[in-house]
C-alpha cells in the first residue's frame, strides 16, 4: 500500500498538556479524521477504517462506542427497496 506523509504543526507543549506520546497523538488524530470523514459520507467504511489504521470490524466497534451509525440508509431508502422488490 502507497502511503503519503502529511505533517501537522501543533503548540510545543501539546503532547505534556495531553500527556500522550508523539505516537499516540498520531493515532488519535487518525482515528478522529477517519470518523468525521465517515460521518461526512467522505469515505466508505473501509476507507475510513484504512486511514485509521484498524480492521473494518475494529473500526465498526468504535463506530458503535461513539453511538455512531455503521449503515447511511434512510427509512426512504429501505421503503424504495422494498417497492423495488415487490
């Protein structure tokens, strides 16, 4: 898998403030891209889930924990289905 490199500049004292290592930063911030991205309908669940840098199911866990949906369907769209089907 290509990877790219994108650096973010934070404050000197952010990693003390939060007391998280440099590495544990960068997976917390990975995490919540990956989430908002999803959230925003950016990326699919497996993309999200790569850029997290967990397994589809780690990442749909973590989905659940934060009460967050694994599925975009609406009622309209399951209904429409549904109609297809009949």
């Amino acid at each position: 898998m290509n990877t790219q490199t994108i650096s973010i500049d934070f404050p000197n004292d952010i990693l003390l403030a939060l007391n998280e290592s440099e590495q544990e930063l960068k997976q917390r911030v990975k995490i919540v891209l990956a989430i908002q991205l999803y959230k925003l309908q950016k990326l699919t669940i497996g993309k999200a889930a790569q850029i997290a840098g967990l397994s589809r199911f780690q990442f749909e866990g973590l989905l659940a924990e934060n009460e967050i949906s694994i599925s975009n369907l609406t009622i309209d769209d399951i209904f429409d289905d549904v109609q297809k089907l009949s």
